[in-house]
C-alpha cells in the first residue's frame, strides 16, 4: 500500500455571486514510502491547493474539498479537527514558499520549532529546547544555541527556510510537503536549501512532494513528476522518461522554454504562447487546447482521458511524437 | 532602543514648546484680551493695572512670550475665577487629576476586557450574525452623543432602580483616610475596605459611559486585526504543526493581533479626556473634565488653559509611553538596532 | 543649479523617510488606498458598496433625513417659535404639555410644538454637520496641500502646528475655540467643530499625498520634466482625494455628536428659537422623569443621522481597502 493515495481530489472555491472557480479537477497520484513526487506547473494550475487540501490547511468556509486522501490508511479529508492535528505536525510536515512570513514575527526561532516538539513528542521545555539546537545544527544553522532566541527577521532568507525545514522534520514525518520552497531565494542559495532538502529526506527516509514550476528543481531531486494543467494532471512519467521524451505539448512547452547552455549562439527560445486565461473548461474539450501547438479538431470538442501510454500516463489527443534522437542534451 | 526613545522625549519637548506658543496666542486672542480673560469679571481697576504690569503687556511680543512661557515653567498660570475663585489654577489641577485619571483607566479597563474578546469572537466568526451585530452594535456606540448615554445610565440604574450612587466619588459622611487621591486605590492602602467598595460603586457608572467609544474603537480594531493576522502564512505554518488551538490563537494569532490594539489605547487618550468632560459634568464627578465644563461656562480662563495644556501633555505623553512599550513588545522595533 | 538640484535630493529624502503612516495615524489614515489604479479602484469599490448592506442602509437613512430637511418647512403643522401650548406649561411642578391631538410629540418647556421643531430641528442638525465639515475639510485641504505638495519647511512647520492641535483632545479643542467667541452662537459652534477638524484632514491629506507622490506614475511624470503645479493637481491631489472623501463622511457623523456634546456645555446659541436637535436633548433630560420622549426623539434622531454617515463612511473605507477585499 502506498503511503498516500489520493483519489479523485477536487477543490472548488465557491464566492457569493461569483462563478464557482474549480482549482483542483479530479487529480490522482500515489507516494510511496520515502519516494519523491514532483508536482510541476504554472501557477494557478492547482499544485498549491492541492496541497493545501492534502495538509487540511484550507479554510472550511467557501471551500469544497472531494475525493480521498489517504495517508497510511487513514483518510485524512473526514479526520475531525484533533484527530487531524494529532498527524499534522508529526507525520505530515510542510514547508512553505515564503519563509520570511510563514515564521511568526514576534516569536523566538527556538520557541517555533520547540513548540511542535512539546505538542507531539511530548518533550518538557527544557528538552524541547535541546532537541531544536540541534535539529538547528542538523540544517546547517551556524552557532544554534545563540540563533534559539533570534526573531525570524534577525535571519538570512536562507537561514528562515533552514528554520522552516527543521520545524517540519522535527518530529521525523513520514511525507513532507515542500510548496515552492526555494522560490523566494536567491539563486546560489536554491541549490543550497534543495541539497538540504534532499540529503534530510534520503537520511531519514522521508517521502517527498515536491511542488514547483521550476523544471530544474524536478530534475535534481524527483523519482517521479506530475504535470498539472488547468487543475487536472496531464502527463506523469518518471523523471528521465519525462525529461528526456516529453510527450504532452504542455510538458514539451516547458522544457523548451528553459534556457540551454548547450543551444547554438542565436537560438531563439521558444515560449508557451497565450497564458492560463486564454483555458477553455475541460468539458469542452483540453483546457490546453488554445495554447496548444499541436491541437487538432477533437482538442476542442472531446475531453481528453488521462491514460496509460508506454510507461507514462497522458491526456492528450495528439502527443509530442518520441524524438529519434532521444536523450541527446539532457540537461 | 536608546536612541529612539531619546527621539520622542525630544519630540515631546518640541510638542509642548510649540503648544506654549499657541496657548500664548490664545490668551491674547480671547475678548477682551489677557487681562480680563485672567481676572474674570471681578477684576477692579486697580488689580488689572497690577496684572498688566506683572504680564509686561507693554514690553515686546517676545518679552511678553518668555515671561509666560517662565511662568509656566513654574507651574504659575493664575488664579481661578470661576470654578473654585482665589484658588490657584494649578493647585486646582493637581486637586483633581487624580479622579479622571482613577476614571479613564477604570474606563479603559472595562474597554480592553470587553472589546478584545468580543472582536476576537467576532473575527473567527466572521458574516456571522453574531459579527454583523457587534459591528453594527459598535457603530451604533459610537453614535450615541456620550453625555446622553450617561444620562441615561444614570437615570436608569441610580434614580429609578437605586443600584448605584448618582454621582460624586463618595458617600456623603464617609471619612476615608486620603492617600494617592485615587480613592479605590486609598481604600485598599489603608485597609479601609468598605471606602475602597464605595469608591468602586461611585465609579461604575460613569467609567462604563466613559468607555463607550473605546469599547467600540478597540472592539473594531481587534476585529479587523485578527482577520488580518488569521489570513498570515505564519498562522498556516502553525496550523500545519498540529499545534493545540489554544497555542495558535494565544501564541500565534493573538500575540500579532495584539500589537494594532497597542497603539490604539494610546489614541483613545484623546476620546477619554473628552469623554470624561461630559462624564464627568453629568455624575458630577469632581474631576478635570469637569472643572473644564464649569471653567467654561464662567468664564475661568486660567483653569481652562492648565486643563488645555495638560490634556495635551497626558496625551502625548500615554502616546510616548504606548510606542515605547510597542517597540518593546515587537522584536521587529526591539532589536532594530542588531540586525547585522 | 546646483542649489536646486540638492533641494530636489532632499525633498526626496525627506518625503521617502516620512513615509506615510510610519506613526499612528489619526483616524482614517493609515490604510488608504495606494491609488495607482485610480479609476479602476474607484470603479471596483463602488461595484462592491453597491451590494454592501451596511452602505445601502446608511445611504437610505441620509436620503430620509435629507429630504426631512427639504420637506421641513412644508410639512411642520406649526411655527417652532410660537408658545401656542403655554398655559399647559406649569413651571413649579415641572409640567409640560403631554402629546394631545394636533400635538403629536406635546410641548417643550415654553409650550412649543415639539413635533414642528423636530422636523425643523433637521435643517439646523444637517447644516450645522455640513458647514463644520466641509470648512474643517476646506482649511486641512489647504494645510495639507501646502505641506505634502511642498515638503521641506513647510511641511514640518505645518505638520508640528498639526501635531500639537492633534494632542488636544478634540472636545477641550473646540471649547477652547468656543471661548475666543465673546457672542456665543449656532456659528460659534460650526466653527469651533471645523477647526477641530482641519488638523485631521490636513495630516491625512499630507500623508496620502506623499504616498501617491512616491507612486510610479508621479516619478514618472517627474522624470517627464512635468511642471511641479502639473504634478500637484493634475496627478497628486486626484489621486490623493479618495481617503478624504471617506474621512469627510465619517466627519459629518462626528459634528453632528460634538454639535450636541458643545450644546450640552453651553456652548451655541443662546437664544433656541431655531431648534437643534443637541440643544433640544440638553434642555429634555430636565424633564426626562414625566417627559421621557422630549429626550428620546432628539437623541433617536441624532443617533440615526451619526450611525447613517459611519455606516457610509465605513463601508466606503472598507471598499476602498485593497486589503479588504474578499
């Protein structure tokens, strides 16, 4: 059994007067034990909420939250508040994309990550204390006993997201939840924070969501990604598959969009036209479909099916054809 | 830290520098001029040929202005002419500070114990019917003209059902030992409870007509502070650790909330000491804001220039002490200085 | 040349280590809208206010009040002035006449009809509240305009002035204004309310103009070589105004409380021929034991109009609020 299976997820925001916005379409995936999913799209294609929703961390009002998650058996969308709390924070921990505001302000470091020590391993004070100057070390945070009584602005953006990462390990989950964890960083410190990242997860065995828009993220770090559009996923392969034969146009628009140091002189990039506004609904067709470079008739008439193909699972009508010269130029 | 506070007491300097010059034009501008404004109508010919000559009303604007702003240095503005006539207007002032200062805190405790509650309740309810009435009901607050609203408690709960007293600061033939001038306060200095429970019951009333418009201004604050904060990342973080919902409203959404509400105290200094001019006249409490009213209808330009000045000295001076204590309870200001 | 290049310098920093709301604001300060979007916020908020409840019922209860005082005139059964219940009046036993037919509401204190100067109490509540605003609106406009259009010593002679009359609790202000007045009058009242007023308005003006004036369409046209009066009215000033437009609202609610609070101290007219709804709760509480509904109408009435002006005003604030929307 997997860790988590989530079924069928759906997420729709609902406001007074206002159409019902659907964010999360009906998405399914598995981790399984100490794996690392990626989830990869623009923003707005619903990896955040989907998050959000596997975490329970939506508001309740204005939501509508369907489908199953799954965690270790457990289903985790109709635990009652305490039950859900008793596994937040132990088993399942998140890291956010903004440090800066996901620390509390006007609270000490030591006392932010203290405090989930004492809430689920049951720790005095003194011991939780301890126990965070060292998981402080253990993410690199130079002279931690010091850093314990520091307020999240004294720190480096870098130092903040070490801070955010050792308060979610701290009790050791099983499935860690990382949603854009670098974007806010300068660059030479990303590759940093992924390192960290990686090694805590490989030592203690923890599975991974990843959730980025950055490929290069993805291809550091997943076993295997999803790629979300429009709410729904549209191609999931393992990591080399997708990199190296990207099958939806989608996925293909990505990968063409980054910028190649091995690209001729004068070689033009070639972005994804339009953007996620021009979406038709997915009853309609592929929400894609006006983006698409490959759309053909059906794309705007017949909703594609996300199916098995050679490996991969992908909804699409009329995929990227597999490149003869396949695995040339990996990045 | 050091520095900052060094700033504002310079700051406050400067307030009441530039307060003693309108306060000098003031004097000047009143009918009849600086004589007859300070001696009332009791004034003979001879002792305002004598006031003339102690203002130096012939030498030089500036003279003129130097020598008043001496006097008040000293704590000399005149003697009163209305309110309590042959009294020295500052004598009068330091008689009766004690009772407003007793009342507006008493008022603003009853504000922050109520309205912090109710706006947190409010917040996490929100459209509730039980947020759409407590935000109409403090907008209705604080349209209601506050000397009507005392009338009405008074009237009320003191004439018709005699719960409480109708005004004053004590029953009449209590001998209370007087210590501080705050009289709950002397009570419990001298053990003598049954004056401190008389003093409690003479202060109800008018501290709870007193802390109307606090009440409402906190109660929105808070309201629209922890709505603010309740849509903070740190708050999702806290969530996401499972952490007991006590820690996350007390640690985690209050502790940010708080800090709004903080400086809004200290602008409600302002509201209460206005406030307390219309409390004060309708429960006939002995107090500032009183001899303010009574000063104004006879005409007691002396009271009424001690009062000016010193309302706005305590005003600027709770507001020096609320940002003091701001910076020392956000480690945002607190450790300004460290940051590497 | 030089000289005026380093003034332009520290202008800018002046304004850029001011910026706006760094300490309390007075009341509506703070969180006025960054106006960049001008039009677009304006068109935006009233699209949200036009289903807000709150500002529909505040609207409703001016239109009612307003057109009261229009209608007054025509619709009052009888002069306010005239004494026409007097000998119902028996001073010793502190009798007044009671409602009777004709008479809706009784009589006051000289045997006036109460229900005419109600009604007519309006014209002079409403006025009193205009006038006071928009002087108090017209003397922070220029203050302001002056200290957050020029910066430099203007501004900080300006804004300290403000400051002190900031820290004067605004109802020993307007007493204290109230006493230059040797002939106390409904005037006295108006005045002495609007100058309570100028400070907030102009400190608030200041400090949205300032913003406004760091925004990037100003810096651009400064960059333009745009002529600085150009800058001021063409795009601070406009850009400036929706703040003080909600601040004046809930201004017009405020005059019309310390009106009546000035009435109660004894400050105004002297002579109540022309009724006002303040004066007329004072002299009632003497008769509130057998008279309960001479204090319950004025004050009725007052609350009303004041709770009409902040449910506007609030509900534009809150649609203008960037932040507020949900």
């Amino acid at each position: 059994m997997a860790l988590l299976e989530v079924r069928d997820l759906s997420v729709v925001f609902r406001r007074k007067g206002e159409e019902p916005t659907i964010a999360v379409d009906g998405i399914s995936f598995d981790v399984e034990p100490g794996q690392t999913v990626g989830l990869v799209g623009e923003s707005g294609c619903g990896k955040s909420v989907t998050s959000l929703a596997i975490m329970g961390l939506l508001p309740s009002r204005g939501v509508d939250v369907s489908g199953s998650v799954s965690f270790e058996g457990t289903e985790l969308l109709h635990l009652s508040q305490r039950r859900l709390d008793e596994r937040r924070g132990r088993d399942l921990g998140m890291v956010f994309q903004d440090p800066l505001s996901s620390l509390n302000p006007v609270v000490p470091i030591g006392v932010q990550i203290a405090e989930v020590l004492q809430r689920h391993r049951e720790l005095s004070r003194k011991q939780a204390r301890s126990e965070a100057a060292e998981l402080l070390n253990r993410v690199g945070i130079p002279d931690p006993a010091r850093r314990l009584d520091e307020y999240p602005h004294q720190l480096s953006g870098g130092m903040r997201q070490r801070a955010l990462i050792a308060i979610a390990l701290a009790c050791r989950p099983r499935l860690l939840i990382a949603d854009e964890p670098t974007t806010a960083l300068d660059v030479t410190i990303q590759a940093q924070i992924l390192n960290l990242l990686t090694e805590l997860v490989a030592d203690t065995d923890t599975a991974l969501i990843m959730i980025t828009h950055d490929l290069g993220v993805v291809a550091g770090l997943c076993d295997e990604v999803n790629v979300m559009y429009g709410g729904r996923i549209v191609e999931r392969a393992e990591r080399h598959a997708l990199f190296t034969a990207p099958r939806h146009p989608y996925t293909n628009g990505l990968l063409e969009s980054i910028p190649r140091l091995d690209a001729p002189r004068g070689e033009r990039l070639v972005p994804i036209r339009g953007s996620v506004v021009d979406n038709i609904p997915w009853a309609d067709g592929c929400a894609f479909a006006p983006r698409c470079p490959n759309a053909i008739e059906p794309c705007w008439s017949v909703t594609p099916a996300l199916v098995a193909d050679d490996g991969r699972m992908l909804r699409c009508h009329n995929p990227v054809e597999v490149p003869v010269t396949a695995g040339e130029g990996v990045r | 830290m050091l520095r900052y506070t060094i700033r504002r007491v310079l700051q406050l300097a400067l307030v009441v520098l530039v307060l003693s010059v309108l306060l000098f034009a003031w004097l000047r501008a009143l009918p009849g001029g600086p004589v007859s404004a300070l001696l009332g109508d009791r004034g003979t010919a001879e002792s305002r040929a004598q006031l003339r000559e102690a203002l130096g009303l012939d030498d030089p604007i500036f003279v003129q202005y130097f020598a008043f702003l001496g006097r008040a240095l000293t704590g000399d503005f005149g003697t009163s002419t209305g309110v309590s006539p042959g009294k020295p207007a500052m004598e009068l002032f330091l008689e009766r500070f004690p009772a407003t200062i007793e009342l507006s805190i008493a008022a603003i405790v009853i504000a922050l114990i109520g309205a912090i509650p109710l706006g947190y309740l409010a917040a996490r309810r929100r459209g509730g019917w039980f947020d759409n009435a407590s935000v109409v009901g403090s907008m209705i607050g604080i349209s209601i003209p506050i000397f009507f609203l005392a009338f009405l408690l008074k009237y009320l709960l003191a004439i018709k059902l005699g719960w409480l007293p109708t005004g004053g600061r004590q029953s009449a033939g209590l001998d209370a030992t007087r210590v501080t001038g705050f009289f709950v306060l002397d009570g419990l200095l001298t053990r003598e409870w049954d004056a401190s429970l008389d003093a409690l019951r003479h202060l109800l009333l008018p501290a709870l007509a007193l802390s109307s418009i606090p009440f409402a201004v906190i109660f929105r604050i808070t309201r629209a502070s922890v709505l603010d904060v309740m849509d903070e990342d740190y708050v999702r973080t806290a969530r996401s650790k499972g952490l007991a919902k006590r820690i996350v409203r007390d640690r985690h959404i209050l502790r940010n909330a708080m800090l709004p509400v903080v400086t809004t105290v200290g602008l409600q200094t302002g509201a209460l000491l206005s406030g307390a001019v219309l409390t004060e006249t309708v429960f006939s409490w002995q107090g500032v804001g009183q001899a303010l009213a009574v000063g104004f209808e006879r005409k007691d330009f002396p009271v009424l220039q001690v009062v000016i000045i010193a309302a706005a000295m305590a005003y600027v001076l709770v507001n020096l002490i609320v940002d003091l204590s701001y910076a020392a309870i956000d480690p945002r200001i607190r450790t300004a200085g460290k940051v590497g | 040349m030089t000289s005026s290049r380093a003034a332009k310098i520290d202008r800018l920093a002046a304004t850029a280590a001011h910026k706006p709301t760094a300490e309390g604001e007075p009341q509506a300060g703070g969180n006025g809208p960054k106006s960049d979007a001008g039009v677009s916020l304006a068109a935006s908020a009233w699209r949200r206010l036009r289903r807000n409840p709150m500002f529909l019922s505040g609207a409703v209860i001016i239109g009612l009040f307003l057109l009261l005082a229009l209608l007054a005139p025509f619709i009052a059964p009888h002069d306010p002035g005239l004494r026409l219940l007097q000998d119902q009046v028996v001073q010793a036993r502190n009798q007044l006449p009671p409602p009777q037919p004709g008479h809706p509401m009784g009589g006051d204190q000289y045997g006036r009809d109460f229900f005419s100067r109600m009604l007519l109490g309006s014209q002079q509540t409403l006025m009193v509240a205009v006038l006071a605003t928009v002087i108090g609106l017209g003397g922070g406009l220029v203050l302001g305009t002056l200290a957050g259009a020029f910066g430099g010593w203007v501004d900080t002679v300006v804004m300290r002035i403000v400051d002190v009359l900031l820290s004067i609790p605004s109802l020993l202000l307007a007493v204290s204004i109230g006493a230059m007045f040797a002939q106390q009058s409904q005037f006295t009242v108006i005045i002495a309310v609007a100058i309570v007023q100028i400070p907030i308005f102009a400190r608030l003006l200041r400090g949205t103009m300032l913003g406004v004036r760091e925004s990037d369409h100003v810096l651009a046209a400064r960059a333009l070589g745009v002529k600085r009066r150009a800058i001021v009215f063409r795009h601070i000033l406009p850009n400036s105004l929706g703040p003080v437009i909600v601040q004046s609202t809930l201004v017009l609610a405020i005059a019309i409380l310390d009106a009546a609070a000035l009435s109660f101290l004894g400050l105004g007219a002297a002579d109540d021929s022309t009724p006002e709804w303040g004066q007329m709760l004072g002299n009632a509480q003497d008769f509130f034991d057998s008279q309960p509904h001479l204090a319950f109408w004025p004050a009725a009435c007052i609350i009303a109009v004041a709770l009409g002006f902040t449910l506007v005003g609030e509900s534009m604030r809150e649609a203008l609020d960037p932040r507020q929307r949900r």
